[in-house]
C-alpha cells in the first residue's frame, strides 16, 4: 500500500504553476467552480497525493466529470454560494486498490 505521497523531479514546477495560479491569477478570474476542493486545490492535492502524471489524469478526469456530478454530490453553503463535496479520495475508485486513497 502507498503510504507516503509519490516525489518526482517535476512536482515543484507543477506546484509551483499552480501556486501562481492560485495566488495570482485566480484571485483575479474569480471563482468558477461549483465544487469543492475547487479544481486547482484538487489539482494540487493529486499531483502531492499521486506524483505529477497520475495527479495529472487525476486532475483532467475531475475537469472532465465536473458538470455532472454536481447535482449527484452533497451539497453546502459558503460566503452565499453552494457547493457540491467531492474530494480527491471520492475519484480514486478506478485505481488498483494499492494506489487509492487511505
């Protein structure tokens, strides 16, 4: 079983670009996502979670599925908006069971 996170020599960059984009440039996008984590805390927690390749499709297959499983995942309020709830550990399902989610 996987027990630490996977390191690999690219994750700081891809941290890094999401860092940027999470500080810098969505601050000023505004916030599109009806889900929580939003897509690039998701992002982030995959690639740390799972290395940056399988983090990747990890990250795609969540950008893929996102309008649709809004309406199946529990929803909360936050700030005035509603979300729907849908961690990292909820998406792993497909993976051999030696790297999902504890």
């Amino acid at each position: 079983i996987l027990s630490e996170p996977v390191r690999s020599t690219p994750q700081p960059l891809f941290l890094g670009l999401l860092a940027f984009y999470r500080t810098v440039v969505s601050p000023v996008n505004g916030s599109n996502s009806d889900l929580a984590p939003v897509p690039s805390l998701y992002a982030v927690q995959a690639i740390k979670r799972h290395g940056v390749l399988l983090g990747s499709v990890l990250t795609a297959e969540r950008l893929l599925h996102e309008p649709s499983v809004v309406p199946l995942a529990p929803r909360f309020r936050e700030d005035g908006r509603e979300f729907a709830y849908d961690p990292l550990r909820w998406n792993t399902w497909w993976l051999p069971v030696w790297l999902r989610e504890p």
